[in-house]
C-alpha cells in the first residue's frame, strides 16, 4: 500500500469525554509491551441487520455516547498507536469532525464488499512505517486497554497474535442442519475476539494469496493461517463481547457500569 503520513498529536478530552483510565494492570503492561508504530483498524462499515433497531449497531448510544466512539477513544489514548483507520461510511463521517482537528492520526476508509474487503481498504490508509496493524470491530466496545497491550506484545513477538478465551459450550457439528454428526472436543476450541494483531508485510502477503486463490476468510488472521504462519493466542476476557442482538445491549450497559 502507498505510504501515508502520520503526525502524533497530544490527547484531548476535547471531544466524547476524558481519555481512557488504563488502570494499574494496563499500565504494567503498557510499559511491558515494548510496542509502538501501531496502525489500528476500525472497522464500523456494519450494517447490523440483527440489532433491528433502524440503523447500524454502532452507532447506538451506549452509556451516553454512541457504541463505536468507546473504541476510538480507547485505542486515541493507548500508548503505541500512530494511527487510526475507520473504515465508515462516507455519509457517517461528520461526527468525527471534532476529533479529526484534534488529533491527526485519524483518517477513513470506505467499507467494502465482505470484511476482508474492508479491511484491504483500511490497510491502504495505515502508514508504510507501521510496525503492527491492529483491526478492531466497533461492535466491540468492552475491549480493555491491558487486552490491548497483551495482544500488541504477542504480535510482536509472533508475527500475528488474536485475542482469544477458551470456548465454554459443547460444540456439536451438523452437517445437514437437522441430526447430529460429532461432537467437537471442546478443549482445542477457542471464541476468537479482536483487537487482531498482524505484521504489516504477513497481512500483505496474506492479501496477495487471497486475491491470487479467489480465497474468502471469515477473519483477519485467517489471511495468516493461508500463508501458512502461525498465529499467537493471546488469553482475553470473557466481557470483551460483541454487540450483535438486542439483548447484547444490557449486558454491555451492566459491564459498563461495573468497570466505574
């Protein structure tokens, strides 16, 4: 992708609220991590049909503010990151206006056909001197900064790293939808979450067998798996959920408030 230009402007509170309080464990692993020169993707292009609620997900109002502004000012305050790519639609990005004067590491993407596509966009705009490139759903707005840092820090490590918790329901496989076939072993399964971490030259390599095999993937370092390089697990937490029904909403309102 061409080279952009990045220039790291100081945090504000100017616009949508304080800058995120880290906590003491999200500092230790801040200053553990060792990570800088992230280029974050957001990916708000959603059209979240099963919300029923008359526009996208991510822009409902989660506890005074709408669901898709409580990753931007996470990722606006962690320590590392050089920019922010959200990839929206055009007709949505007039209330970033304060946020853009304000700081000069965000900039858009248009959304695309299928997530892969969205997030090729996305990694048009992130800066050629990127270290990591983290893409992120809007849809999960519970992320916690020393998530963040654990994952930066495995992708670092490993080339590619995903949060991840170990699966708790018994997974069965069907493969007609109506009778039972098997019964996965629910010690090797893992419900995979983002921040998804990946080095910019693994992702693009990556793109460049999916476009060359016609391939699709369901997420981001499925890309890596296709090279075939390994993918770190880094362990998250169980409230790191995403936004998808109606009923998700309360539950993130009650995490919400038992972080204050």
């Amino acid at each position: 992708p061409p080279a952009t230009t990045s220039f790291l402007l100081p945090r504000s509170s100017a616009a949508f609220g304080q800058r995120p309080r880290s906590g003491v464990a999200a500092l230790r692993a801040a200053a553990s991590s060792g990570v800088d020169g992230v280029g974050v993707i957001l990916l708000a292009g959603g059209v979240g049909s099963r919300m029923k609620a008359g526009k996208p997900k991510q822009f409902l109002e989660l506890e005074g503010k709408p669901m898709l502004m409580h990753s931007v000012e996470l990722f606006r305050g962690l320590e590392g990151v050089d920019s922010i790519t959200i990839v929206i639609a055009e007709e949505y990005r007039d209330m970033f206006d304060a946020i853009v004067k304000d700081d000069d590491r965000i900039r858009f993407a248009d959304p695309g056909k299928e997530r892969q596509d969205s997030v090729f966009n996305g990694l048009q705009q992130v800066p050629k001197s990127a270290s990591l490139v983290a893409v992120h759903d809007a849809a999960r707005p519970l992320v916690t900064p020393e998530e963040v840092y654990n994952v930066f820090k495995d992708a670092k490590e490993h080339g590619a790293a995903v949060l991840a918790v170990p699966m708790k329901a018994t997974v069965k496989e069907s493969d007609d939808g109506s009778f039972v076939l098997r019964t996965i072993e629910r010690s090797r399964l893992w419900e995979i979450h983002t921040p998804q971490v990946i080095r910019p030259d693994l992702l693009i390599k990556g793109f460049e067998k999916v476009a060359a095999e016609g391939l699709e993937v369901t997420d981001d370092v499925s890309i890596i798996e296709q090279l075939p390089s390994p993918v770190k697990i880094t362990v998250g937490e169980y409230t790191n959920i995403k936004v998808t029904t109606p009923e998700d909403m309360p539950m993130a309102v009650s995490i919400l408030k038992a972080r204050k």
